[in-house]
C-alpha cells in the first residue's frame, strides 16, 4: 500500500494535515479526497482509510428526522468541519461535495454547516459500515452516508424549504473554494428577483443530480445548459418536468416537487432562461 506519510508541517495560510492521505486505493472502504485541498496537486486523488477517520473527534446524535430511516437511529461520525481541519484547511470558506456511487451529490456551504451541522456518519447503530441495514428499497447506504443531528429548515424560497442533503453511498468529497465554485452558477448582471430566487432554488436543489462546470451530480444527463436550452424554448414543458417529471415523461427517475407552485416555476424557470445562449451576456 502506498500511503503518504502524516503531514505535520503547516503550509502557508493552512494548518497542519492530520490525516494520512494515499495515493491509491486500498479497499472500497476508503474515502476519496479531491479538489482544492492543502498538499494535494490539483487534478490529483487521494484516499483516506475508515480506521484513519474514526481516529479524529467523533460526534454521537439519536437523530430522529433522517428520511433514509424508518425511526429513531444513533448515528456517529466525523462533524464536516472537524474533517476540514483535519485536511489543514483554517480559514475561508470551502464548499464541500459529496460524490456517491450513482452521481448524486450533496453540497454542504460554510452557511449550511453553520446552521445544520452535518457530519460524515462511520456507525449506525453502533454498527461499522458492512453492518448497516439497507434502505426500504434494499438500497446500500455504505461506505459513507451524510446526516445532521436534527434538521429544521434555516429559509424558505418562495415554496421551496430549505433541504437536508442526506446522500447515502457517499464513495468521496470535493472540495471547493466557495466563490470560485459557485460563481458560474450566479446570474451575471444586476438579475431580476425572481432569478435571483430561483439561482437560490437551483444551487441547492438542481445542482444534486445536474451539472455545470466542476460541479454538480452526473446522475442526470441534463447539465446546465440543456436545462436553459430547454427552460426557453419549451417553458411550459420545463415547469410540468419539474413539478411531476413522470407526466412528461413516463421513465422519469427525477423526484418530484409537487410543492412548487406557479411563482416557484417561474423563478426556476427565469433563472435556467437567464443561461440560455441568447439571453446569456
């Protein structure tokens, strides 16, 4: 195995890394480590090993509202914070992605974190990952999943709540400065409000399953700008998609949001027009 040894020496505006990080694979246990991260090369991968990550300060929670169980669970793990510090990050603001099997991802800003404190859970109910239960739907929940101690929504975006990222299946986490990585993301110019809300309403709920840039699930091979394309040429057809993909499409695999009401898709819907070729400056 060729693991790298522990970093102890502070890179310059960073603090010391406390995780050995290696340059392959050794088990599917292994979590990947990409993206902007002190010592690591950009475009580079490196592995850190579950025993590795039980070593850093855990956090226990009975977390009674995750929706991938059934009841009442005790979840324990590493707070995403805590593992920032591990990796030698101290200051600025990092956007963490976490990568699963099937190309979700779940994104975790600084003003998330703050306000729903996830951690990377390692046992559920006591149980290492090759113990965990599955999901109703015989899903597998390991090597990784993301939860919070409890969830209550921090804003609400006309009809859109504020959502707990809680992938399951989680293989890596991406890490990106913040401003860099959502600023392909941002309306350019001085945008209306409703784009503006439905920028609020994309970067939390669209970017999980459909990507722009660096960023964003792969499950859907619709990235950004097939939705613009599609959010100005057939408006009425992206509204109906979104709130109940299956009435447009009967194989549809995207969730749906019958909560979104008409004001919800027009944001949405401004926002994905303002990327469209002719609308885009």
């Amino acid at each position: 195995m060729l693991f790298a040894a522990l970093l102890t020496a502070a890179i310059p505006g960073n603090a010391p890394q406390r995780l050995a990080l290696a340059v392959a694979r050794s088990s599917p246990q292994d979590l990947e480590i990409s993206g902007d991260v002190p010592g690591i090369p950009q475009g580079a991968k490196r592995f850190v090993r579950y025993e590795d990550l039980s070593r850093l300060p855990q956090v226990a929670f009975t977390v009674k509202d995750d929706a991938n169980f059934s009841g009442p669970v005790k979840l324990s793990g590493v707070d995403l914070d805590e593992l920032l510090a591990a990796l030698g990050f101290d200051s600025g603001k990092q956007l963490i992605a976490a990568i699963c099997d099937d190309g979700y991802e779940g994104h975790y800003t600084a003003e998330y974190r703050a306000a729903h404190h996830p951690f990377l859970v390692l046992r559920v109910g006591g149980a290492e990952p090759a113990k965990w239960p599955r999901g109703q739907d015989q899903e597998k929940y390991s090597p990784y999943l993301i939860s919070h101690p409890a969830f209550t929504p921090a804003f609400h975006v006309l009809a859109h709540a504020d959502e707990a990222q809680i992938p399951y299946a989680v293989v890596g986490l991406k890490f990106f400065d913040e401003g860099t990585a959502l600023k392909n993301l941002r309306p350019a110019g001085a945008e209306s409000s409703a784009v503006m809300r439905g920028y609020r309403i994309a970067e939390q709920n669209c970017l999980r399953c459909h990507r722009e840039g660096e960023i964003g699930g792969t499950k859907s091979p619709f990235g950004w700008p097939q939705m613009a394309l599609i959010a100005q040429g057939n408006p009425a057809a992206f509204g109906k998609y979104v709130v109940r993909p299956n009435s447009v499409n009967p194989e549809a695999n995207m969730p749906p949001n019958p909560e979104y009401d008409a004001a919800t898709i027009a944001a949405l819907t401004a926002y994905f027009q303002s990327f469209a070729p002719e609308q885009k400056r």
